[in-house]
C-alpha cells in the first residue's frame, strides 16, 4: 500500500481502487497478474521488502484458490466461451460449402479485429447495422453466383493455347511495355520499368479462377543462379498501379513449364517478368520498350514459348449445385439467369422439402420441423406473390443463410453436445462446415469418446482440407498476415525483393506443417536442424548448394543461427519496421507468441524508445536508461533477452554484424549478449535458444494456450490453467510432438465445453 494506493500510486496501481470491488470482470486480468507477480518473486521488489516464504504461500495459494472459485462459477453459469460467430473465412468457406461456389466473399465483408491474437475470439467479435448489411451482401453474391451456374445458358469455361506471336506487341514498331518476338519467343527483359511484361491477351473477360502453363526460357543467364521471375495480375495502368502477385518460378537456359492457379478478377490481365532485383537491368528511356533495345544490353531476360489459358471451377460441378438448389424441379435456362424458367409438379412438398435439407446443412445439425417452417412459409409466400419458383428458392435460402443459427455456433454452457463439438473440430482444423462423416459420429453419440477425437484429428488433418490448418492458424498465430504491412527500404537492403518474401512465407509454413506432419517436438519452433529452402532464399540468407525454384529440405550445422521460427526471414521480417530493429518489438512478440510469456502495457507516462539513425548510441545503451525507471525494468527483464537475441538479424531477414551508418561512418557493433529474467548469461542467438529448451514444457504450454483460444473462441482464463498443465504432462511421453498437442487439446474439457 505504501506504494500503490491513492492518486500517486506507482505505475498507475492503486490497490484502494482495486479492494473497492474485487470481483469486477474488468479487473480480472489484473487480480491474475498480481497472483502471477507475487508468485514469481517479482512483487514487492527484492530492494523494497523481503516477504516470508510462508506469507507469500499464503497469499499466492489463497489467491489462486479464490480466482479460481471465481472463474469456475461463472463459466458454470455463462460458459467460458460467449456467444461466437463465424469468422469471414469460416463464413466463406461454409457458403462455399453449402452452395458449391468457389468465389472469394472474404474480402467483401467488414475488416474482424484481432482478439488475443486470433479474430475467432467471441469478446472480439462486434456485429451491427453495418456489419449485417455486409453479411446480407455477401449471401446475395453467393445465392447469385450459385443460381448463376445453374440457370444460366452455356459452361463458362475454356481452355485456350497462346503461342508467343499471339501475346506479343502488335506492333513490332510501337514502344510499349508488352513483351517483344525474339528468336519465336515473347521476351521481356530484366528492368525496373513498371508493368514491364504485361500480356493484355490474357485480360480476364469475366472474374473467375483461372488456370495458366507458361513455357518458357531464361536468356543472358547468370553464371551461379537462373533467372527468377515473377507473375503478378492488375490491370496493369498508371490509374489501376496495384498488382497481386501470384507466384514466382526460376527460368534457366533450358525450357520448362510451370502452372499456376489464381483468381483474376474482370479486366485484369497478367504481367510475366524478371522479378530477382539482384539481376542486371536494361535501361530504357521514356518509359516504353522499343523492340531490338534490350538485347545489346546484355541484361537477362525470360522468352517465353507459349502459355496456355484456361477458365475453371473449383469445387463441384454445375450438375451437383442443381441437384441440392433445385432437386427435381425442371430448368429451361437463359442467356441471362434470371429470365430462365423452373417448374415442377408438386411444387409445395418439393420446396418444403429442399428448405429442410438445406437448413439441416446450414444450422449443423438436424433441424426440428418448427425451426425449418417460417423458412419453407417464407420461400412459398414468395413464390406465390411473384409467381417465380426462382425468386420463392432464393428468398427462402437467403433467410436461412441470414438466420443466427448459420452465423453463430450453436453451444450451450456446460458440456457440448455431438454436433456442437463436431462443427467446433471442424472450423478449428478447417475452418469449414463439418463433413459426412463428423456428421454421422455425432448422430451416434460418439464424439464425446476421447479415442474418436483423436482419429478425427489425424484424419482430419491429412485430408486436403486439413492441409489449410497450418497456413489458416499461423497466419495469426506468426503475424503471417502482416507481413506486407512494412516494406524494407530498397537502398538498405537492395537483395530483398518480393520472391524471397514469398519464399520465407513458403518456408515458414512447410517447416510447421513438416513439425505437424511427422509429429516433431514443438521444441523444433525455438531450434531445429533444417529448415525449406528454394534457390532464390538460399542465396539471400548466404547458403550455399540449393538449387531450382521448388523448396527443400536444408540441414543445418549446430552453429548456424537459422534453425528453428527464431532463425527465419518472414519472422525476423514481421517483427521490424522495414528500415530498424527494435529489441522491444521483438522480445515482446518472441515472449508472447513462442516463449508463454505474456507482457502487461507499458506504463502511459513512459515514453517509447527509438533507434538511433545517427548511429551516435546503440539501441542498447538507449534501453539500459530507459530499463532504470522502476516501472519498466520488471517487464523488460523478460521482454529484452529474446530481442537482443535476434538483433544479428536485420529487418529483411539477413544476417549482420553492424548496424547501419550514415555514410562515411563506421557501424556500431552488435551486440546479442544479455541475460534472462532467470539470471542466465547468453553471447548469442544460439545459446540463448539453448536455456530456452531447457523447459520444453513451456514451449509446449505456450502452443497448448494459442490453439485452444483459436479453436475455442475464449483466451485462457485462470481457471483454465489446471487443464492445460494436464495436456502439457500428457503430451511429455511423446516428446510434445506437435499432433499429440492437438490431440490432447481436443479431447481435453475446455474444448467439449462451452
């Protein structure tokens, strides 16, 4: 009290405020954090009082026992999770589902904070005027799209071959920016020009998924490397400057083929070009390319053979739409679908009919008779008063897409029951509607058996939709999302280009889903010895002996400072600013998303610490200031080690010794050494990785936790805490294998309850 109480309490603690109603949900957090910090030794400060071991045992003991009857009679009563819709993606994937579409809605609907970390979060989750008004948008886009397929004359799509003279400039004397003939090919040069390798041949008449071959060849090839490219869509005009990329491939002197799939939306055409920013570029003035000015420059360049262009549907077929919208009811399609013609016999039983099967798949779950009538009332009124069996389907499938009961997961406080705890395993690994199968074990009654659980999720996980679980989960996770929200400055780190931010995304994500597939220890996120490597990667982390555009797998010596998320570009990318490092971003990310270490807000009166550019003081002698005020240094006893740690590594990934200088000017040295919140000393990156898995269980802990609020909709309450030192102990026989964390979460009681 002498030191948090009244207006003057430090750090803006005042205990006074607190004791007035200890019970208050808003200050749970901070009852937890003060039974955390007792219990650590960290409160009071050692250089204030010393407490007797067995009055800090009280208090610690008594404290938890009381949070804990706290938190347990609520969630008894109210559920730990509140009530959670579906995500935009969940939401996405469910209408694809049901309808058999396969159009990006995502994006249409409004931007979801992130709670905790994850955008499943049920507090994080707002729904309003706005919001609604968006859902109903995107079920209309969908119901259009779907009846589109159906009723519409004609299949949309088609396959096209383009030999080069079909995608060249059309005027070999007009200087443009699409590709030149040269030697029957269609060539593009390395350049900085923008939209330089634009093909207006392969403009999309129409949104839709698309399916492209490109044959081709690399010219003026360097010496160690092919000639990486990248494909890109926009519409490819100084009005439209943005371009989505798609992939990227390395051409070498021989010919070869590569495929991509992308969504290309009206208008939009491709642009093929040499993307690697190390190669040599053409020069080219006034902003256009005349045929014949590349070549005597000697720069290298693609050639392309030929392309092959298709239109395709991903998903079901046409035929299979029509039988779940429309059952036995007669179409005569039209040119324009909503002028086609449906007809039947007995129009009433069979609408009322495909209202309930298609609610039964909506809602989850078999779906009472009184539930499914106010949708059939509805779609047959309609019909009546349009005397359209089109608008009367539509309008009773729009309801049912707009009803709570497809928007939200359907749970009840205390233990849920089959189909809950089916459509809760499935939007967790896939983020999708469960299948037949998870449907037919919740109709027996056998998704409460811990050994069910457990073969679901391996089944669930190697099937094709399962595939998605890593990308969908680290996205958060990892920040994986963010990782274009910076762009590292091109003048200090020249070597980086958007083929090797797309290859540390593609290696972060095979070597979690390798962790996944083979059942590794979690331990592998702090160190492991490989990680997945194409060319283009190798080269910019300074490794030698990868060759070609396909990932592999490297090996690592035990000095190498690349194993394990720690060691990888897209990581050490996310967590800097494109032009800096801080050691307070980064340890407090390494603390909060790997390390289990959760890190309170900083105090409002203290100012937040910035880099040096003058290259005058290093980042840490500025900290060590910073840490003097009493305020801080708590917190950032845990949050500068895993920071220092990582600052060998610059923004873009790459390995460093100096710190940037003005020019003219000598670097500051690095220095990774500090010491942990435990007391022990570490030189670098590798030891300090080292004492880290010394405690595997709380890396396994710190896994346990993230997954369980994504898959849940809840953060980890103190109540929680019990269950997943259980799951953690479960899972230390198999080395905290990575699957054995997910089964365990499953089957444990904070998931199959509410």
């Amino acid at each position: 009290m002498d030191c948090h109480a009244g207006d003057g309490a430090e750090a803006g603690f005042d205990l006074e405020k607190l004791l007035k109603d200890p019970t208050a949900p808003a200050d749970r957090d901070r009852w937890v954090r003060l039974h955390d910090r007792v219990a650590a030794g960290e409160m009071p400060p050692p250089d204030y009082s010393e407490v007797p071991a067995k009055e800090q045992k009280k208090f610690v003991d008594g404290t938890a026992q009381w949070l804990n009857t706290l938190v347990s009679s609520e969630q008894k009563e109210q559920g730990r999770v509140q009530a959670r819709r579906l995500t935009n993606l969940q939401l996405e994937r469910s209408l694809h589902d049901l309808l058999g579409i396969d159009i990006p809605l995502a994006n249409g609907f409004p931007e979801e904070p992130r709670t905790h970390g994850f955008n499943t979060v049920a507090n994080g989750q707002p729904m309003s005027h706005y919001q609604l008004e968006q859902h109903l948008n995107g079920v209309d886009k969908a119901l259009d799209e779907a009846f589109r397929r159906v009723l519409e004359i004609g299949n949309d799509e088609f396959e096209e071959d383009l030999p080069a003279e079909k995608f060249v400039r059309t005027n070999p004397k007009r200087r443009c920016r699409e590709p030149e003939m040269l030697y029957e090919h269609a060539v593009v040069w390395s350049s900085n020009m923008t939209f330089y390798g634009r093909i207006p041949r392969t403009t999309a008449k129409d949104d839709g998924w698309y399916r492209f071959t490109v044959r081709a060849k690399a010219l003026n090839v360097p010496e160690d490397h092919g000639v990486w490219c990248t494909v890109r869509r926009g519409r490819a005009v100084s009005s439209a400057p943005l371009l989505a990329d798609i992939g990227a491939f390395e051409a070498t002197s021989e010919p070869q083929e590569w495929t991509f799939t992308a969504w290309i939306p009206d208008g939009e055409m491709l642009e093929i070009r040499p993307g690697d920013t190390t190669l040599k570029k053409a020069y080219f003035k006034g902003g256009q390319v005349g045929a014949g000015e590349g070549e005597p420059q000697g720069a290298p360049g693609l050639a392309m053979e030929w392309i092959k262009f298709s239109r395709i549907h991903l998903g079901p077929d046409d035929e299979t739409i029509r039988k779940n919208l429309f059952g036995s009811f007669k179409i005569k399609q039209h040119k324009d679908w909503r002028r086609a013609e449906v007809t039947g016999d007995q129009k009433q039983e069979e609408m009322a009919s495909l209202m309930a099967e298609f609610a039964e798949r909506a809602f989850r779950r078999p779906t009472e008779d009184d539930v499914v009538q106010p949708f059939t009332d509805f779609a047959w009124q309609t019909y009546e008063e349009t005397g359209s069996l089109i608008r009367g389907l539509r309008a009773g499938y729009r309801a049912i897409l707009c009803s709570p009961r497809f928007l939200y997961f359907q749970e009840q406080p205390g233990q849920l029951d089959d189909y809950a705890i089916a459509s809760r395993l499935s939007y967790f690994l896939w983020n999708r509607m469960p299948d037949e199968e998870l449907l037919q074990l919740a109709a027996q009654g056998k998704l409460k058996e811990e050994s069910t659980l457990k073969n679901q999720v391996r089944r669930m996980l190697q099937v094709p939709e399962g595939r998605r679980f890593v990308a969908d989960f680290t996205e958060q996770w990892l920040d994986l999302s963010e990782i274009d929200f910076t762009e590292p400055d091109r003048r200090m780190f020249p070597k980086f280009d958007i083929v090797v931010q797309q290859a540390m995304i593609d290696e972060c994500l095979t070597f979690v889903q390798t962790v996944l597939d083979d059942n590794m220890s979690v331990t592998n996120f702090i160190d492991s010895d490989f990680s997945f490597m194409n060319e283009r990667l190798a080269r910019f982390y300074g490794i030698d002996g990868v060759k070609g555009d396909e990932l592999q797998r490297v090996s690592f010596s035990p000095e190498s400072p690349r194993g394990g998320l720690l060691g990888q570009g897209a990581i050490q990318k996310i967590t800097a600013n494109g032009t800096n490092t801080s050691p307070v971003i980064r340890g407090v990310w390494i603390s909060e998303r790997l390390l289990g270490q959760e890190i309170a807000p900083p105090p409002q009166n203290v100012p937040a610490i910035e880099p040096d550019i003058r290259g005058a003081n290093t980042i840490r002698e500025k900290l060590e200031k910073h840490k003097s005020n009493d305020s801080c240094a708590s917190c950032h006893r845990h949050i500068d080690p895993p920071g220092y740690a990582l600052e060998n590594f610059d923004p873009a990934g790459q390995w460093r010794t100096k710190y940037p200088a003005p020019r003219g000017k000598k670097g500051l040295p690095i220095d990774p050494s500090y010491t942990t919140a435990d007391g022990e000393d570490f030189a670098g990156i590798n030891q300090f990785r080292a004492i880290v898995l010394k405690r595997p269980e709380k890396i396994a802990r710190n896994v346990v936790e993230h997954m369980l609020t994504y898959g849940t909709g809840a953060p980890i309450s103190f109540a929680d805490r019990e269950v997943v030192e259980q799951i953690v102990e479960r899972s230390a026989d198999k080395n905290y294998g990575f699957r054995t964390l997910i089964e365990e979460a499953v089957s444990s009681q904070i998931f199959l309850t509410k």
